[in-house]
C-alpha cells in the first residue's frame, strides 16, 4: 500500500491510497484457500475445485468485499501511522473503473480526507481557584415541602351531585376519544382518576371538565400537540366523550403522626428528617452544578485553539434541530433566525472545545469509567427507550433494547461520554481550590446553564 498526503491545510487532510493488484490479488487466493475446503462444486469432490475455477465462480463477489473492507482499512490507517486522530469518519472518495479492479486489471487508487483533532497543551488545573455557592436548609424550606408531600397525598370527598367541579377537584371519569369520527388506539379510558389542574391530561382537556357534575356527560374537543409522540396523532383534532362519573373535593390532611405513618415512617419527626436529608442533596447537587458551570468557564477562557469545522457544524445542527422543535423563550422572539443562528454557534463551539479540552485532561491523567457504572447507565437507557417504544404502541422488551445497545459501540460511546465528562470534573475538582460562598436558597436554584 502506497499512501500519499495530497493535503494538510490546518487540520484538514486528504490522502490518496494507492493498493496494488497484485496485492489485492494475493488476498483473494488467501480468501479462497479459507473457504476452498468447505465448497462443494459440480464435477469435483468437496474441497477439491482448483482454485482458477473458484476464482472464476466466486472472485467478483468476494473481490467486492476485500475492496470494501480494505477501503475501511487503509481509510483509517493512512492517519494512525501518521499519529494522526481523525475528528470524524474518514470520507473516501473512489474514482477509478471499479470493473478493471475487480478483474485484477488495475491497481485500487482512491482519496480519502478527514478533518484531524487539534493538538494542545491544556492549562494546568492544579490549584484552580474556584468559588461553590452554598445555602443552609432551613425548617422553613422542611415544613413547605412536607406541606407539598401533605397536599400530594390529600384525601378527597364526594361532592354533593348539585355541586360544579373546581380546579383542584379529583374527578373519576370514562372517556372514548375518536377523530374524524373514528375511535383511536390509546383512546379510551375507565374509571380514570384525574385531579384538575395537574396538566396529567393533554393540554386542554382538564380545562373542560371544570364545572361538570358528578353523572354528567361532557364533549371535549381539543388537538393533540404537533410533537404528542405518535405520528398517528400529532396535531390531529380530537373529539372525547367523557362520561363524570364522581366528582371529588380536596380535603387537606392533618401534619402529625399519624400522616407520617400514612407514608410508612414512624413519626412526623422521621419524615422532616428525610425531607431535610433528600432537600441537602438537591442543595448539595445544585452547588455541584454551579462550580462546574465555573469550572468549565474557565477552561473555555483559558484555551484557545482551532476546532474541526465538522464537529462545530454537527453540534450546531444537533442545537439547532433542538431550538426548531421547541418554543421560543421570551427572550428570543424578537432575535432574527440569523442573530439566533449565531447565538447557538458560539454554544456549539464552546462545548467542542470543551469536549477536547476535558477528554485530553482525562486522558493524559488515566481517568476511566468504571464498568459497572456504564452497564448501570446501558441498563437505565434500555429501560427507558422499551417505555418509549411502549407509548408508541411497540412492544420491545427492555432485554431486546439492551441487546441493542450492546451490538452498537458508538450507542455505547455516547452513554459513556457525559459520564467520563463528569469523572474528569471531579478529577479537575479535588485538584482545584475552592472557596465555600453562602447564597440564598433562590440563587442557589437558578439554572447554573441559563447562559446558555
């Protein structure tokens, strides 16, 4: 093999490849000594066809598969022996008679190019000064969430029959939902609880059901959102014939004992002090959140390098799907497509630099992932994608979806990457210094990626 560098403009590459016929010829012969004794051919005993006659049977074929897995081959080889990293799949581009190749006339001859990852020096992360906010949990923020844990498990009483339903109210219904006059998969329902107001329902229809009675019958009509999940029911306009059948008033329980004992603990001390554990861990986690989102600032500020334009414009196109498919914030209906466009471009190329940033701090400090929380994460993903399939009317088991996975390395890849990113944080924080800063409970809240 004959390899060629025809281009190096920045991280741009493009070689040609040249692999001799006779090269090519040599490995079909092996190809077919491999398999010569297992044919069984007319006018031969089994194993004993000369190989002139196999070629001329079998050659074009298994030709096109040497040349497909050499082009494969060479593609990567013609970087790594050049110590180079492709940034993406190496695209190789064949313009030669590919009939002469096959036949052994002509020698294989292709381009292939690729852009390569940089080559940087990260900034150093030993004694990085960084600040965590903090906040201390109150009784107050205890005793508003086991008021919320209170009104999510309140009980409820019938309302008399005379009385209209009111937001809040619980009302037990069947419903039979058909458009176009046709009912539809997914549709119907029983002795369906739902409290108004919740938002558990499609968007609408709650609404509706207030002021209905117990033992009436209420005619919703509402569209299921354009991006409901189901290519059967996206935007589609719906008609529900819901029959009320009880129509329930909230009825605030009492916060004592005995409510906690409702819950499975022993005292209403008990259940305060789980709260105030499971509140010092969202706490806990948000200041995570937000001395990485400084943590990553900083690395971003401290580097500066050029990126592979495939990566930026595949994480932008990645963004970019994601912002067409989602309402605009308040912020952003009045920018122009181009002035958002930009916008998100500069989000696409801070997290690539990042990417490479912390993927060659990680490296070059041996930080791995450990096996059994990738298997942890695969399983989780598995489990997550049969309930999806379940909601689409597919019935995939979650072993069938972890099958999957596991037969597709870059599905696998991209499970791992968030969690190599968050090993390779904590490795840059136990290295770093970092200063405790008391915030409010609000501060503290705010979404340390509102920036982005």
């Amino acid at each position: 093999m004959e390899v060629i560098e025809k281009t190096a403009e920045g991280l741009e590459r493009k070689f040609t490849v040249k692999v001799p016929a006779a090269e090519l010829d040599a490995k079909l012969n092996a190809r077919l000594a491999e398999v010569k004794g297992n044919v069984q051919l007319k006018g031969f005993r089994k194993g004993k066809a000369p190989l002139p006659f196999l070629k001329k049977m079998y050659g074009k074929g298994m030709m096109s598969e040497i040349l497909q897995e050499i082009i494969n081959e060479t593609s990567y080889k013609a970087f790594s022996d050049r110590d180079l990293k492709p940034a993406t799949t190496p695209h190789p581009h064949f313009s030669g008679d590919f009939e002469q190749i096959i036949d052994g006339k002509a020698d294989l001859e292709y381009e292939v190019h690729a852009e390569i990852l940089p080559s940087f020096e990260p900034m150093s992360v030993d004694g990085l000064k960084l600040k965590r906010p903090v906040a201390e949990v109150t009784d107050a923020d205890v005793d508003e969430q086991v008021a919320k844990i209170a009104e999510s498990n309140r009980d409820y009483e019938p309302r008399k029959k005379s009385e209209k339903a009111k937001e809040g109210d619980q009302l037990v219904i069947d419903f039979t939902g058909s458009i176009d006059g046709e009912e539809f998969a997914g549709g119907k329902g029983e002795d369906h609880s739902v409290v108004l107001g919740s938002n558990a329902l499609i968007p609408g229809f709650e609404e509706q059901l207030i002021g209905a009675k117990a033992d009436s019958d209420v005619e919703v009509k509402l569209s299921f959102p354009d991006d409901y999940g189901s290519e059967n029911l996206n935007g589609k306009k719906a008609v529900f014939a819901v029959k009320v059948k009880e129509v329930k008033a909230p009825k605030d329980a009492a916060i004592d004992d005995e409510f906690a004992k409702k819950l499975g603990l022993d005292s209403l001390d008990e259940l305060k002090s789980r709260v105030r554990e499971r509140i010092e861990g969202d706490f806990k986690s948000m200041s995570r959140s937000h001395v990485k989102r400084a943590l990553l600032d900083k690395l971003d500020d401290g580097h500066d390098f050029e990126l592979p334009k495939s990566m930026v414009d595949a994480e932008f196109n990645q963004i970019w799907a994601q912002v067409e498919n989602a309402e605009r914030d308040e912020e952003d209906k009045d920018k122009s497509e181009d002035e958002l466009k930009e916008e998100y471009r500069k989000i696409a190329v801070r997290r690539v630099r990042l990417g490479l940033v912390l993927a060659e701090i990680g490296r070059r400090a041996d930080v791995q992932v450990p096996s059994e929380h990738l298997q942890s994460a695969v399983q989780q993903a598995a489990l997550r994608d049969a309930q999806l399939f379940a909601m689409q009317g597919q019935k995939v088991s979650p072993q069938e979806v972890l099958k999957m996975y596991q037969q597709n390395p870059q599905a696998i890849a991209q499970i791992r990457a968030p969690l190599f990113e968050e090993r390779v944080v904590d490795f840059i924080l136990e290295k770093a210094e970092i200063a405790d800063k008391k915030v409010s409970k609000d501060e503290l809240m705010k979404d340390p990626e509102g920036d982005e």
